[in-house]
C-alpha cells in the first residue's frame, strides 16, 4: 500500500513538472515571436524575444536537472516535452499573431466608425437643410440640383457612404466607411462653395437665417 501511494505522489509530481516545463518552454518561444514580429524596432524586438527566452530557460532548465538528479529518463522525457512545447509554439505563433492582430483592428475599426456615424449624421443633417428648409432652397437652389457637378459628386459620396454604413445609428464594421465619410464631408464642402454658401460653410445660410 505504502509503495503504491509512493508511486502515485512520483506521477502526481511527474505530471506537475510536465506541465510546468510545457507552459514555460510555449510561453517563451510564443512571447519570443511576438516581440520579434512587433512594429517597436529590430532591436527592442530582439532584446524583448532574449529575454523572454532566457525567462523560460530559467523556468525549464532546473526543472530538467532536478528531475534528471531523481530518475534520469525523467529528465529526458521532460526534456523532449519542451522541446515539443517549444515548436508548437513556434507553428501556433503566427496563427494566434494574426488573430490578435485582428480582434485589434476590428475594435479600432469600430471606434472609428462610431466617430464616423456621428459626423454622418451632422452631414446628412447639414445636407438635408438645403431640401427641407425653403428658405435655404430659395437662397442656394444648386445644392438641390444634381446637374451641378458638384452637387452630383456629393449625392454619389451620400450613396456611398449610406451603402457602407448602412443606418447611421447601427453599429459598422466595414473599414471603408470611417473614410467614406471623410468623402461626403469634403463633397459636402465643396457644393456648398460652389453653391456660394461662403467660406464659413454652414454657418453662412444659418447665419443669413437666424
């Protein structure tokens, strides 16, 4: 009884070392990769990638001596583990880069575009003033007439940005349409100067209105 619990607190330890050794080689070699691909400079990469392989040596190596000093083909098989551990890591690596990397330009992608949608939203409002408002259609009738050149560029540009983002209060995705906006707003400003709305944009016919 005694030596059968013996052997099991052996394979208990076994299985926790096993673990350890796995964990730190992955770690290391996974950490190592991601500051070797990180944008930071060849050389603040390579001294975050030595450091963090010298972590995991540190980690591994005792683990792999201390098991060898107890049962030598123990600190074999851990050494093998590591060595295993070690290359999937460098496999997985780019894989698990690349999906980070994506999870980070997609919620960049979204805070852009809420910003976007905002400033959809004033342009159409801003757009919108010259057809609904007599006065303003009376005063700059190009900004309702698309044989104006200009004012058939911003139509486009609305299409445009209307079929990106969809409803300007639901959230978008699409990494075209923060830029898309960027384009309604500049064909916005240059109907409304070749309307002669004025250099002040907007705040000429709001003015001439109040």
């Amino acid at each position: 009884m005694t030596l059968s619990l013996s052997g099991a607190l052996a394979a208990g330890q076994f299985l926790a070392l096993a673990i350890l050794v796995a964990g730190a080689a992955f770690a290391a070699v996974y950490f190592a990769r991601k500051h070797l691909a990180a944008k930071d400079g060849p050389s603040e990469g390579a001294d975050g990638a030595f450091w963090d392989v010298f972590a995991g040596l540190a980690v591994v190596v005792p683990v792999i001596v201390l098991a060898s000093s107890t049962w030598p083909w123990a600190g074999l098989a851990l050494g093998m583990l590591a060595a295993g551990a070690a290359w999937a890591a460098l496999a997985a690596a780019p894989r698990l880069l690349a999906r980070q990397d994506a999870r980070r330009a997609s919620r960049e992608t979204q805070l852009k575009n809420e910003a976007a949608a905002a400033r959809h939203r004033s342009a159409l409002a801003r757009w919108q003033r010259y057809e609904l408002d007599p006065g303003f259609s009376i005063d700059y009738p190009a900004m309702s007439d698309p044989r104006q050149p200009e004012t058939a560029a911003l139509i486009r540009a609305i299409k445009a940005a209307e079929r990106l983002g969809g409803r300007t209060d639901r959230a978008c995705t699409d990494a075209a349409y923060a830029p898309a906006v960027e384009r309604l707003e500049d064909a916005l400003a240059a109907a409304e100067r070749a309307a002669g709305v004025g250099t002040a944009g907007f705040s000429g016919p709001d003015h001439a209105h109040s």
